[in-house]
C-alpha cells in the first residue's frame, strides 16, 4: 500500500495547503478534538512561562488549539511543508507564534532547541518515513519531566472503526479533495492511516522511546475508535544518567 513520504508528501501538502482548512473545517469536532489534546498535556497556569513545540503545525490549526488552552505559554510552530506554514502565519494570532520550516531532523540547524517543557505533535507520526526517530527527537527537546501529547488517527483495531474510516474518506473527503486537484494527498491519508499503528501499538512505540506515564486516551464522536491522544512524560534522568 503505496503512501506519501518526504519531499512527495511536502510538495502535496504545500499544494492543497490554501483549501485543507476549508476541508477539515467539515470534520465536525476536529478544532474541539485539537483543543481536548492540548489540555491533556495538563501543564498549569495556563501554560504561563513554558516553553511549548508544535510538531508538524501544518496550517496552524493544532497551534490554534495550543494557543487557547495554553495562553500564557511560549509557543515555536513547525512543518516541513513551505505552504502549510504560510497559511498558518496568515491566522490572526492573539500573540507572537515562532514559525520554523524544517522537518524534525533538521531542527537544531534551523534554530529550534530545547529545552521544551511539552511538545505536541498532532497529525504527524504517520506521515514520517520513521516515527521512532520522530519521538526521540521529540524526546531529546524535552526537559526532565517535559510532556508529550501525540494527537493522531490511529484506529482501535476494530473492523467497524476501519469501516467508518474508509467510508467516511472514500464517501466524502476524496470526491471533494478530488475536484481540488488535492486526491493524491488524501489518498495518502486514507491508506496512511489503514497502514500505520493502532492506538496499541502507537502508545506501545511512544513507551519504547524512553517516555514514562503513557495513556492512551479516546477522543469523542464519530472519530471514536478513530482518533486518539498519547500522552506520556520524560522521566527526570535517563537510565544511564540515574547512576551517575
């Protein structure tokens, strides 16, 4: 099952970049879903004085989410994709957001360092040619007891959860997208999704990076079974640090 990746997948993305918000803004609860996600990293006072990395921001709706729950935090938004970024730098935003374009491996060269004191990382892992590398850099950005939330599709395991899935993209998402010149992309995230982890598996993949405190967490709708958030901490040292 043939997906996008890299620069193919960058390229799809900065060419359907000016009406993927118009098409998710169809999904009914996926701005309220983002927004549950953020609150599930639990930081408190708003978030006042943290350091918060948006993973993969695309046209800044995760970040939208980050920036209403969070209000008082320091937020650095960033995404492969040239054309995702500039339509996210176009929101009205209720305070300065950093925007950074480069993929997660080439972070520190671009500027972004930690320490972060949560990363969030909505719509993401799928869409990488390696999700471990992903969370260990993710994991290496973060502070001691940083925190993780991984908002992604990651279906339960359940034949009629894959069903829904497959009707609700091939019936509604794919004609749409279609007519917009934008089919290879959405194609790539119905069989992205199909191809990639279960919501097991996924916190499964985000217990063997090295996070501690993993929970796998529902989000409501018709995206249940569908969708879901991974929340998990860095421990305060590592194994090979807590001898030391």
């Amino acid at each position: 099952m043939t997906v996008l990746r890299d620069a193919d997948l960058a390229a799809a993305f900065d060419h359907a970049a000016r009406s993927y918000d118009t098409l998710v803004a169809a999904n009914p609860g996926y701005h309220a879903h983002l927004r549950r996600s953020a609150r599930r990293l639990g930081l408190p006072d708003g978030g006042a004085g943290l350091r918060v990395l948006d993973l993969g921001c695309g046209t800044g709706a995760s970040t939208a989410a980050l920036a209403a729950v969070l209000p008082g935090a320091d937020l650095t938004a960033v995404d492969a994709s040239a054309g995702m970024l500039r339509e996210a730098s176009r929101r009205p935003w209720p305070r300065p957001v950093r925007f950074v374009h480069a993929p997660v491996e080439r972070l520190a060269e671009a500027g972004v360092r930690g320490p972060f004191d949560a990363v969030f990382a909505a719509y993401l892992l799928r869409n990488t040619a390696d999700p471990d590398a992903v969370l260990a850099h993710a994991y290496g950005l973060l502070a001691p007891y940083g925190r993780l939330a991984v908002h992604e599709y990651a279906l339960s395991g359940h034949p009629a959860h894959r069903a829904v899935w497959t009707a609700v993209v091939g019936g509604c998402v794919l004609p749409v997208a279609s007519l917009l010149g934008d089919g290879p992309l959405y194609r790539h995230l119905w069989r992205g999704v199909v191809a990639f982890d279960t919501a097991g598996e996924l916190a499964d993949r985000v217990r063997r990076s090295g996070f501690d405190r993993v929970r796998l967490l529902p989000l409501p709708g018709w995206q249940t079974g569908i969708t879901h958030t991974v929340v998990a901490r860095r421990p305060a040292a590592d194994a090979g640090e807590a001898g030391r």
